[in-house]
C-alpha cells in the first residue's frame, strides 16, 4: 500500500483563507466576508487532497486490524497494538495507540495516548468501533495536532470495492471547521458517490462544497450557506492535487 504520511492532517482551513485574498485591517469593522475564487481552489484542493485519502486509510487500517489480531478483540481481556500501514504499529510507541474490548460483543475501542503516528502527527483519544460482518461503525473523539475529529462514520469492507459512509463527522482547528455528509465508495479503478461538506470559520460565510464523483474525477459546486446560491464550479486534478474553480454565471 501507498501511504501518505499525513492521514489524520487537519484541513488547514484558517491558514488558507487567512493566507491568499488578504485581511481586513486591524481598525476595520470585523464582517464576515464570502469565500473568494482564490481560496475556494485552495479549500478544495486541500480537502479533496485529504478526503480522497482518510476513508481509504481508516478502512485499511480496520482491515489491518482484523487480519492482525488473533480472534475478536471485543471479546479477549488485554489490548493489543494498532497495526501499522507503514510500519509494524500505528504509533511510534507500541502501547500508546491499543485496541481494546469495548461494552459488548463486536464493541472496540482504539484508544491513542499522545500516541505519534505514521507520518509524524499526535493523536490522543478514542475512536469507538461497533463491527457488525462486514460493516464498522466509528464513533470519532479525537485531538489530531491540536485540532479535532469527532462524529460519526461508517465503513463498509467489500471485495474489491469499500464504501464510507459519513455522518456529521466533523474536522475542526481553530476558529474553522469542516462537516462532513454523504458516502461514497472507493474501488481499484475508480471513485463514486456524493458527499457534502460544510464550511465555517471565523471572518467567512459559511459555505458548502457539494462533491461528485464523474467518472471517477470528483468535481465540487462551491454554495452560499445563507442564500443558498451556487458561487464556484471547481474540478479537482488527483494528480497533482490541484483545484480550479471558476464562478457560476450570475454570481
């Protein structure tokens, strides 16, 4: 598997639309402002970065579990390591990321102790698994350098697709965050489904990105959280991990 050394990277919302259009001075009354084309490309180049990874590496990352541990956790008395993508355990210090028996049968908890992963970041937390077959119900209470992950999320282990259900699962650093609705599915050729994110940070109108899948490229419709009015039409490059956005008639 190909990993990216940033899996749990927070969206670094503030940053980006703090960084490109500029500020308001320091003596201009503070008014929330609509996202600009600038930094809806960066916005939705970062997250697309970012989305087209996480629910592929936290199934992998199940799957690993399941093929590492010997029967079913819930139902042992110890924890056990997180196994690793990259390495041999999730966390640089073995015991600080553990698998251990939840409330009941098919109940997990993955509990990170300022545990320090794969590609260098702090995680500290817990993320509650309730496995029913083939499907994972993930409950997500997590600090991730200094932002957060918490919400809900489900992950369906097929062959050879997998599928990732979100609900309300929230990414936040700061005075931003970004909510995440929808599923989509993940297969060896190509990736389907909708999802719908919504934006917030201090100084902006909240915004939505209503993501789709065409042919495998996603594309993102860029639209006002108050009037509802779509703003940017944006398509997204995998490779090279780049957005570009163009505004929609009559904006």
């Amino acid at each position: 598997m190909t990993k990216s050394p940033r899996w749990l990277a927070m969206l670094c919302i503030a940053s980006l639309l703090m960084a490109i259009g500029g500020c308001s001075d320091d003596d201009d009354p503070v008014q929330a402002r609509q996202v600009n084309q600038q930094q809806a490309e960066a916005i939705v180049g970062d997250a697309l970065a970012f989305l087209l990874e996480f629910g592929s590496d936290i199934a992998d990352l199940i799957a690993a579990a399941g093929a590492d541990r010997a029967g079913d956790v819930s139902k042992q008395l110890e924890c056990v390591p997180i196994p690793g993508l990259e390495r041999e355990y999730f966390c640089a210090i073995a015991t600080d990321g553990e698998i251990c028996p939840g409330t009941g049968p098919g109940n997990t908890v993955w509990n990170f102790n300022n545990c320090t992963d794969e590609g260098g970041g702090l995680v500290d937390g817990t993320v509650d698994i309730t496995e029913s077959g083939n499907t994972f119900d993930l409950d997500f209470d997590l600090d991730v350098d200094g932002g957060s992950i918490i919400g809900i999320m489900q992950v369906v282990l097929g062959d050879p697709c997998v599928t990732i259900t979100y609900s309300g699962l929230e990414i936040a650093e700061g005075d931003a965050a970004f909510t995440l609705d929808g599923s989509n599915t993940h297969c060896p050729d190509a990736v389907s489904g909708t999802l719908s994110a919504t934006v917030s940070a201090a100084g902006f109108e909240r915004f939505l990105m209503q993501i789709s899948f065409v042919e495998g490229i996603p594309t993102v419709m860029i639209v006002s959280g108050t009037t509802q009015e779509p703003l940017f039409s944006c398509t997204y490059n995998p490779l090279t991990q780049t957005a570009t956005c163009v505004p929609v008639e009559g904006f």
